[in-house]
C-alpha cells in the first residue's frame, strides 16, 4: 500500500485557481495599504523560544510550534523537564511579537513614527477544523510612535478600504477599550486579580452564551446576582450613553471611542461593551472586523502600548489591526485569469521551434499564454481552459499560427 501523501493536518495545498485568487487579493490589500502610507517589512518566521513565551501572546503561546535544539539525542529528551529545556527557536503565531522585536533591533533606522506592513504565514497548534488551520496568512498593519488617535483612526480608515476594494460589503467594526472593561469589572465586584480570568471568560460570550459566561464567572467567585439583566443592558449598549451614562461606563474612554466614531463617517463602528479580544498585551481601544455571513471576525486588532518597552526598555505607543486573511478570501468569488489569457492548442507532431515561435508571437501582446497538447475530446477542453481562466484559444499547426478564437 502506498504511503499517505496528504500535507500534515492543519495545512493544505493551494491549486492554481486558489493561488491565483489569494495572490489577487494580496496584491489588493498591499496596494491600499501602500496608498494610505505603510512601508512593508519582513521579519523571519523564527523567533527565540523565551521571546515567543514571554507573556506577551496570550493563550497562543499554549499553541506555539516549538524548534528542538541542535545536538540533543534521546537522553536529553528523557531527562528534559519541560519544552524550554529542548527547544531554542519556535515558529511565529502572530506578527505582533516579531513586529515588537523587529523594532527594537532597528528602531534607529525607522522614522519616529513607523507605518508597518507585514504579510506573511503564522504558525499555530490548532485544533483543525473548517476555518481554523495550523498554518495561515496574517496581514497586519501597525503604527508605531504615535499616542494619539490619529493612529486608531489610519488603522480603521485603511482597513475598511482594503475590504472594499476587494468588494467585502457590509462589514461592521465593533470597539470598545479596555478602561470600560476595567470600569465594568470593579462594578461587578470582581477582585483586581482575579480580572484576566473574568475577562477570558467573558470573551466567551459569543461561544457559551450568557448562561454559560455567568456560571463560569461565578465559579470564580464573582456575585452573580444581577449578572444576566447586566448583560442584557450591555447588549443594548450603543452611542447614546453621554447624557447620562450608565455606572459601568468609563466615561473618558467613551468619549474617546465616540470621537473615533465621528471622524469616521463611511465606517458603521459599534460600541460593544462586551468586546474583549483575547490578547493579554492590549492596553487601549479594541477592534473587531463583523460580517453578516460570518459568526467569528474577520480580523481584529488593538492598543498595545507595553509591549515594545519590554525589548526595548521604554515604553512606545503602538496600535495594530490584522485582517483574517483566511476568512477573507473564502468570501471572494472565484478570480479569473482576466482578458489576455491564451492557450495554444497543437498536436504532437507540431515542431517545437514553431510552437515556441508561436508562443512568442502572442505574447508580445502582453498576457498569459500556454502551451497545451490537443485532445480528443475538444469541447471538454475549451471547457476545462475556461474554467481555469483562459479567454481565447488558437491552433498552432507546422504552418504556423491559427487564428485567436474567444472561450466562453
């Protein structure tokens, strides 16, 4: 019997069509990007085992991929006490830690203020599932160096071109800030350390529902009384809250969040009290891509202003947005190979020198061109070349070139 030949769990091979479709919504996004003023920039896939489990990623560290050190055999693997004993390197899970990394190492070549681009693969133990796989494409844009709001605002403003120039329609961005969450949690009575854990499980909400957030809640010894009324009235929380605000809203952060709002009059921005974003570095506004045909975001990002001073040593204002390139492109329509796409049709007797010379000929009109041997079956191939993108077709005989027929 064979040998399996399927990639590894969690990754998957891309046919033609697919990468063809990818790649035209990368080029895209980089574009926008690139018009709004990001420089893109690269970091290797690699970082140092104790980088990538310092704190800073949240429940992802749980689910990095770790790299053994070089020269270790058997007995150093029973001996080990833990993975940092065996591993030095681990693959990346987001481009958040690498970009904090990366500015530090070469902070003196970069402008005060750095717009950053990174689009590359992540790396993630995953339970594989559909639309959750162990290895996938980030596109994250970041602004380094700059405190103000001037940076959330770029940050939305150039993501919601990016999903219209790619033809995403009714996306919504749901925010909040994390002093509202603080605020809301000293109402509740929930103890200073015990906040991360509330706050892990209320960013559950949308997966256990409110019964099943309370009872966690309460397990951690949270006063559940009044719990589900308190999260209905969150639900119904909008931007009507100034006049007279309620006792859980962080009065401050809301006229932040409603400022943002403001200036972005093309962008529908959703206050959502509940908004959590599992990442343990976030210091500041939060944000959330929605979509009606999606029960999961299409991407996220956030404040994160303490992150860079721990590499560094003193702190730098720094706020990210990543789009969920995977659920993303699942919502494109299939990308044709567009209007000069050529295949040259021959039997295998045709010289090659006048195949090539008919490959040459057509491609000075700029376009995609193939080669590709005549089958029996004539009609099931035009068709198969318009499914794969092809428009025209010619016959490439011993004479020479026929001529240039439509497809489709």
């Amino acid at each position: 019997m064979a040998a399996p030949v399927n990639p590894p769990r969690g990754m998957r091979d891309l046919l033609p069509a697919e990468k063809a479709k990818r790649e035209h919504a990368l080029s895209v996004i980089r574009a926008v990007y690139r018009s709004h003023g990001f420089d893109e920039i690269e970091a290797p896939a690699l970082e140092d085992y104790d980088r990538l489990h310092a704190g800073l990623g949240g429940d992802n560290e749980k689910l990095s991929f770790s790299v053994l050190k070089r020269g270790l055999g058997p007995e150093q693997w029973r001996e080990a006490q833990d993975a940092a004993a065996l591993a030095d390197l681990g693959l990346r899970y987001d481009l958040t830690v690498p970009l904090a990394r990366f500015y530090a190492s070469n902070q003196a070549a970069l402008p005060a203020v750095f717009r950053s681009v990174q689009i590359g693969p992540v790396w993630r133990a995953e339970r594989p599932q559909k639309g959750r796989y162990r290895q996938f494409i980030q596109c994250d844009i970041d602004v380094l160096g700059e405190p103000g709001a001037i940076a959330e605002l770029e940050l939305i403003g150039a993501t919601a071109a990016a999903l219209d120039a790619l033809g995403i329609e009714g996306t919504s961005v749901r925010i909040n800030d994390r002093r509202v969450l603080t605020r809301l949690l000293t109402t509740w009575g929930v103890a200073d350390g015990a906040g991360s854990q509330a706050l892990i499980t209320i960013d559950k909400l949308d997966k256990i529902g409110v019964a099943g957030v309370v009872t966690e809640l309460g397990e951690q010894g949270v006063d559940t009384a009044g719990l589900p009324e308190a999260f209905a009235e969150l639900a119904t929380a909008g931007w009507d809250l100034a006049v007279d605000p309620p006792a859980w809203l962080d009065v401050e952060a809301y006229a932040d969040l409603l400022a943002l709002k403001d200036a972005l009059p093309g962008v529908e921005l959703v206050f959502d009290p509940t908004l959590v974003r599992g990442m343990g570095y976030y210091t500041g506004t939060i944000f959330e891509i929605a979509h009606p045909s999606s029960t999961s975001s299409l991407g996220g990002g956030g404040r994160y202003d303490g992150m860079i001073g721990r590499f560094l040593g003193r702190d730098v204002p720094a706020v990210g947005f990543s789009i969920g390139f995977e659920r993303i492109v699942d919502l494109l329509p299939d990308r044709r190979a567009g209007a000069s796409a050529t295949a040259l049709l021959h039997d295998a007797d045709v010289p090659v020198a006048a195949l090539l010379a008919a490959k040459r000929q057509v491609q000075e009109d700029g376009g995609r061109v193939r080669l590709e041997r005549a089958r029996k079956n004539r009609k099931a191939q035009l068709d198969a070349l318009t499914a794969d993108g092809f428009t025209r077709f010619a016959l490439v005989t011993a004479d020479g070139l026929g001529d240039l027929r439509p497809l489709g």
